[in-house]
C-alpha cells in the first residue's frame, strides 16, 4: 500500500489534497450549523414555552410584532386555562443602550429588561446569590448576570443588596445573581428589573404595542388549537379599543382591510425561523443552515470524485497488481477489501490533515459568522466517534467503486498485456468531471447573485445617503432637567468636518417602529401609518428627494402644525392633489392637552425610501415637526475624511455638556446592515467555500489531465515526428476536457437561475438574475479549468519526441 502511494506521489498528492480540503469544509460547516441548532432548548419547560405575537394588518401591508400590547397575555392566560404563566419583557435598552449610575460611576448597558415577577418560573436560570422563589416581587429590586455584577460592583458577593440608579431616575437594588445564560438565546438579558416599579405597564393596556409575552402552556395543551381561539381575545378585548384608538368603530376599522392575527412561536424555533419586524437581536437564516449542508456534501462529493475518477483512471497501472494476485490464489473478496483498506487509510489520513487545517481556520468562520465557535465542540467521546466512523464510511463510499473495477480484472489478460481501460470506465470519469464542475458555476453563480443583491441592500439605492452618519440614541438625556440640546448643536456645528445636525424620533435603520391612526378631513378615509418626527434639517441630512412642495422650515412657524408625506402613503390616503391636504389623528399626543383635536396640513411629499429591511415593502410614512414632540435621536453628518476626529469631538462635547449620562453613539450604516445579518454571513461563506469547490474540481481535473498526457505520450510524440505543431498537441490534449467544461456549464445554468430566483423572493426589493452573471461564471470556469490543464499540456507539446518514442 505505503509502496503504491509513493510510486505515484503527485496523484497521491493530488488526491490527499482534494479529500483533506473537503473534510476540513464539513468540520467547519458542522460547527457552523450545530451553532445555529438547538436555540433555547436549555430550559427545561422549552417544549411549552411560546412567544405571543401580532400581525398587524393594514390596508397595504402587514407587519409582523414581536412586541403587543402589555395585557394581550394576560387576557389569554385569563381566558384559557391550558396557559400556566404568562410573562411580560420590555427591553429599556434598545436604541441606544441605558445610563447606570452606582456610586460615583457611571456605566452604560445594552441588555436590560424589564419584567414580571414570574420570569423564573418561565424560564430556567442558575442562581449564584439569591431565592430564585422571591426575586423580583420588589418594586425596587433587580437581578443581574454573573458577568454585570463583575462588571459593574468588582465580584458577585459584593454586589447584593447594592443599589443602580438608572436614567430614568428610579433606584433599584440587586437581590439576585445568576449564571450567564447560554450564548444560544436569543433572549439575551444583563439585567431584569421588576415590572412593578413601572405602573404604567400595570394598566390594562390593549392598544400600545411595547412588550414581549411569553406564554408557558400545560404539557398537554396544543398550539394549534389555542392559536385558533385567539382572535376571541381580539372580539372581547382589542375591539373595544378602537373606537377611542381610530375614532371608528371595530367594524368599519377591519371593513378598511385593518386587523390584528395573533400567533404562537415555539421557544426553540424563534432564532432561525422568526423574521419579525422587532426582534430581540438578529436571527439566523433556516435557508442558510439548508444551504450550508447543502454546500458541505457537495464539496465532500467532490472529494470523492477526485478519489474515484484518479483511481479507476490508475487502474491500468495496478492492473498487473491484481493479475499477480490473482495468479497467486487471492480471491476477489481479498482484493476488494485490500483496495477498501487503502481507501480507509487514505481517509483517516486525510482526516487528520483535515482535523489541522479545519482548527486553523475556526477562527476566520467566527469572524465572518459573527459568532463564538471552538473547535474543541468535537473533542467528546461521542463526537469524535462519529467523526472517525464518519471518516470510514468516506473511505468505504470513496474506494467502493475502484476496488471492484479493480478486483473484476481478468488476470489472464492482464499478464498477457492486453487489458486496456474500458470505455465504461472513461464514460464514468467523464461524468464525474461534469457534475463537478456543474457544482462549481453553480456555487459560482450563487457567489455573483447574492454578492450582487448584497450591493444593491447597501447600496446607494435606499433613497437616503446613508455614509458618514452619525446617531446618537439618547438626547432625551440632554433635555432632562435643563433643556442643553441647542448648546449641543451649537458645540457639534463648530467641530471641523460636521455638516450637518438634526434632531429626530428615529433614523431609518429599522430600531424605531411608530405608528399613528390618522384620518383625511372631510372624508371617511381612515388609516394607521408610520410615523417619524423630525426637524428641518433631516431631509438635507440624508438627501431625501422632495416631489411635491418642501420640507419644514424654520422660518415658517406654523410648520409646526405640518406634516410630510412619502408617495406610499399619498397613495394610501387616496390623495389626488396632496399638498394643502388636511389630517387629524385620535392619538391624544397629536391634539392639545385639554383633548382639542388639531388640523394638519400636508406641506410636502418625499419620494419613497427605505426606512426598514428590502425584505420588506416600503410602508407609507408620515414625517411630522419634532417642534411639538419627542425626538429622542441626534443625527449627525460628517465629511470622510475627517469622520473618526469628528465623532471624538463629538463625544468630548456630549461629556462637557453631559457627564452624568454616556453618550450612545451608532452608525447608520451599521445599523443598515444589522437588517441583513444572516445575507452577509452567508455571503461571505458560500463565496470562500465556492473557492474551495472550484479548487478540488481543478485539482481533480488537473490529475486526470497528467494521466492523460502520460497515457498519450508516444502518441504525442508520434504527432511531432510527423509534423504536428505545439498548438495543435495543446488543442487535441485539452479539447477533451473544455467539451466536459461546456457541458457542464450547459447544465448548471438553468439549475442555478431556479435557486437563486427561489432566494430573491424572500426580497420585496430584489435584484434581476442577470445575463452577465451566467457569461462571467461560465466564463470564470472555462478559464480556471483551461489554466489547470494548460501546463500539462504545453509541457507534453514541448517534450522531445525522442525521448516520448522511447517511453515504454
């Protein structure tokens, strides 16, 4: 055996190589897709554990919640005795993250919750410190991680019973420490606080969309079958609301295509499968996980292919071998197992070298993933014994076929010289090398479409600019107490390199969702719309393009009493001249305080953008004055090259102005990107492991290549003795395989085109498969194989007929 693969070094190279590479991609995708498995089923009730969430149904587009409205939970665990517990999150932090102060220092966190007392009867945890029975029952108490209560008070013993002041002014005090909770949650949480504290969310409120619910069912109760008594809770509790909410009643309100569909999301199946509008933290992709595997066979399959097309291609160099054997009483049993020995070698081999190079590059996949992965997952018994039988069944799938092309040889032939490599044989390697590079251009189209839609999500197509902006999520806190925000924008405007500052409820990075119930004067035209407030310089901040009338001005003060439309929601009002249009709304922070209803009027109309994901359609947007309302975001707008002194000026001028809160910068298109978290990470690996494809194609490709020309090398230099020029040696040796390249193109096309068109539909807002990208891949991939073959070859063209007449 040792002999054999050292007789044929660079094929034994070629082969190791090519089988290594392969293994290493599916030890990397494993870890990649065992991470995204098994989400949230650490606690032991995980089974019956099911988040509440809304499909808000509007005339033109439904959004899916994963916040409702603070009592919908409780009305279901009221009215259905199968719901044990029904419990309540609020996260204080999102947008921007929240201000601690303990003791004389200030800390800044972006993971605290607010909820109800019966949390841990819901969900597991491990307390250091602490009766898990009594946590929270306080108004005032609090529960943090192992990892806060380092942070913020040193060790976990000191810091029970400590108190937190939190930007909001209320004082909490810790009365519990628990263990970190497993990375693989998507609820994530430093800190709860007791939802008794804050009174508001003890109202019974059917109508605000603000807090996560979860339910915890009997183990006998069935999903399906309370999801569809559901909409009761709608009839009984939510349809009275809305007459106060809308200013109609609930019939005519579903009548105008309103509606709310309450649904149930098992535990465990929220990281991959959920896709709603404000989830806790991005989710992964169910469709990334299919295509990983998907990739990951298919690369090992190319391995194999590479094993079987150079073995069965060798077999008439181990022809002999056999005869001998034969000759000598060995049966055909014996040499099948012989020749599957060899493979399972050769696959445990290749294993270890797949072992190294898969450890070394664990690292850069948790880089590009995003995510904590070790290699060290595999080092269990369990685990390393499935991937040493696994590593025995790829040699057995590999060898099985060779060995009995091998084992079938008829020794009498054979001796007597005349067997020669059947036509079956070549028939079969041949198709070998079509799948393989049909697996290839499609890996390689699918690299173009998704890079290319990638592009065009963060792009310069959203209808915004969204480069060089900076937000700062908390200028509330500048307007506590002593109102500093124009001495802020005052400092901010003299920083070299600003150009630009707006005050506003929200950027469109898809972290602010706002919506209002609204309605045309004079007719019965009612709608809810999104709704963003801003001052007068957000639209010259982002570059928004106006198509009817203008934005706000200061100059103009009734302005304040103004709104701008985007073209959707002109269209959602059914307006035919806009501007001078008038609109009131039943939300009571749009009238006066004594409950006056106040006249809008429509001033301007913004050319639609994107202000949510592209998976999503555009919604229709109502921008109204911030003059009389919230805005609890600075936008900032700084020229490139000077962005990074810029924001450090900033940021000085937040503590001079501001030093008992930090500030809490982002950037918007950071923020962008968040949306297409699982779209980039699955960019990234398909386009690395397409490379890795194309590699073991070529590589396989490029040994059949060498035993080709070493089959034909006296027909070669017969060619040179008789006139033929290098240019056609080159043309006949290569021909061959360029036609396999072509077929193969030929058929991963349509292949190709249907997956990836499947994948774009997932988009509201999506790029065209391209003509250009099937021409570039299938013109990528006659290059790549032409360039593999060429060396060998220009060499045999160039060899000495001599020397090749020789050749025995």
């Amino acid at each position: 055996m040792f002999r054999s693969l050292l007789k044929r070094k660079v094929f034994t190279l070629i082969n190791l190589s090519g089988l290594s590479i392969g293994m290493a991609v599916c030890l990397l995708l494993t870890l990649y897709i065992q991470h995204e498995l098994g989400w949230d089923d650490f606690h032991t009730n995980s089974g019956q554990i099911y988040r509440l969430a809304c499909d808000r149904i509007y005339t033109t587009r439904v959004a899916s919640r994963g916040i409702i409205p603070p009592a919908i939970g409780q009305a279901v665990q009221k009215e259905f005795p199968e719901v044990l517990q029904s419990v309540r999150l609020m996260d204080i932090s999102a947008g921007g993250g929240t201000n601690i102060t303990v003791g004389d220092k200030l800390f800044t966190d972006d993971k605290t919750m607010v909820a109800d007392s019966n949390f841990f009867k819901v969900f597991d945890a491990h307390f250091i410190t602490g009766n898990i029975k009594t946590v929270l029952l306080n108004p005032q108490s609090a529960v943090i991680n192992e990892t806060t209560a380092k942070r913020l008070f040193g060790s976990i013993t000191g810091a029970m019973g400590k108190e937190m002041i939190f930007n909001n002014g209320k004082h909490f005090f810790i009365d519990g420490v628990c263990k970190d909770w497993p990375e693989k949650s998507h609820l994530q949480f430093n800190i709860l606080l007791s939802m008794t504290a804050f009174t508001g969310l003890n109202n019974p409120d059917f109508y605000d969309f603000y807090t996560y619910d979860y339910l915890l069912l009997n183990k006998n109760a069935s999903a399906k079958a309370l999801e569809v008594k559901l909409p009761q809770i709608v009839a009984k509790y939510v349809a009275p609301t809305i007459p106060k909410g809308f200013g109609e009643s609930y019939e005519q309100f579903v009548k105008e295509g309103n509606g709310y569909h309450y649904f149930l999301q098992p535990l465990p199946q929220i990281h991959l499968h959920s896709t709603l509008v404000d989830e806790m933290q991005p989710g992964g992709s169910l469709q990334a996980v299919y295509l990983f595997t998907a990739i990951g066979i298919f690369i090992l399959f190319l391995a194999f292919i590479n094993f079987i097309n150079l073995s069965t291609a060798l077999s008439v160099d181990r022809a002999r071998e056999v005869g001998i054997r034969k000759t000598f009483g060995s049966g055909k049993a014996s040499i099948i197992w012989q020749f599957l020995g060899e493979a399972i070698f050769f696959s445990m081999v290749s294993l270890f070298i797949a072992a190294l190079l898969a450890s070394l590059m664990v690292p850069m996949l948790s880089d590009i993933a995003g995510i904590k992965l070790s290699f060290n997952w595999f080092f269990t018994a369990q685990r390393m014994a499935v991937i040493f039988g696994f590593a025995i069944c790829t040699g057995i799938i590999a060898g099985l076929y060779p060995a009995f092309v091998l084992s079938s040889f008829k020794p009498i032939l054979v001796l007597k010289g005349r067997f020669r490599s059947g036509t079956r044989g070549m028939a079969l390697r041949n198709g070998l090398v079509v799948f393989q590079f049909a697996v290839s251009v499609i890996l390689i189209v699918c690299t173009l479409v998704i890079n290319n839609q990638m592009h065009y999500m963060l792009g310069n197509k959203l209808g915004f600019d969204k480069d060089n902006v900076v937000s700062i999520d908390n200028a509330q806190d500048l307007r506590m107490l002593n109102d500093r925000s124009m001495a802020f924008t005052a400092e901010v405007m003299k920083l070299t390199g600003v150009t630009d500052i707006s005050f506003c409820s929200g950027l469109p990075d898809g972290k602010h969702e706002s919506s209002c119930a609204m309605q045309v004067v004079g007719t019965n035209i009612q709608r809810t719309q999104k709704t963003v407030f801003t001052d007068e310089r957000y639209q010259p901040l982002l570059g928004l393009t106006m198509v009817q009338g203008r934005f706000f001005s200061k100059q103009m003060p009734t302005d304040t009493f103004a709104l701008v439309l985007n073209e959707a929601a002109v269209k959602d009002f059914g307006l035919t001249h806009p501007i001078g249009a008038k609109i009131t709304s039943t939300e009571p922070f749009f009238n006066s305080p004594d409950g006056k209803t106040i006249v809008y009027t429509v001033i301007g109309v913004v050319k639609d953008y994107h202000s949510e994901s592209l998976h999503d359609k555009i919604a229709p947007l109502v921008i109204a004055n911030t003059g009389r309302f919230f805005s609890g975001t600075i936008a900032v707008k700084i020229k490139g090259d000077h962005f990074a002194a810029s924001v450090k000026g900033i940021e000085d001028v937040w503590k001079k102005l501001e030093p008992k809160h930090n500030i809490q910068v982002s950037f918007l298109d950071q923020n962008i990107a968040l949306f297409y978290k699982a779209e980039q990470t699955a960019e990234r690996i398909v386009t690395i492991f397409s490379l890795l494809a194309v590699f073991i194609a070529c590589v396989g490709l490029l040994g059949l290549a060498m035993y080709a020309t070493l089959q034909r090398t006296k027909e070669i230099g017969i060619r040179k003795v008789l006139g033929a020029t290098t240019g056609s040696i080159f043309m006949i040796l290569s021909s061959d395989f360029l036609k396999l390249v072509i077929i193969s193109i030929l058929l991963s096309f349509p292949l190709a085109w249907w997956a990836m068109h499947a994948w774009l539909q997932g988009f509201a807002y999506h790029v065209n498969v391209a003509w250009w990208i099937f021409i570039l891949a299938g013109g990528a991939s006659l290059f790549i194989a032409l360039a593999t073959i060429s060396y060998q070859a220009i060499r045999a063209a160039l060899a000495n007929p001599v020397k090749s007449l020789r050749t025995e």
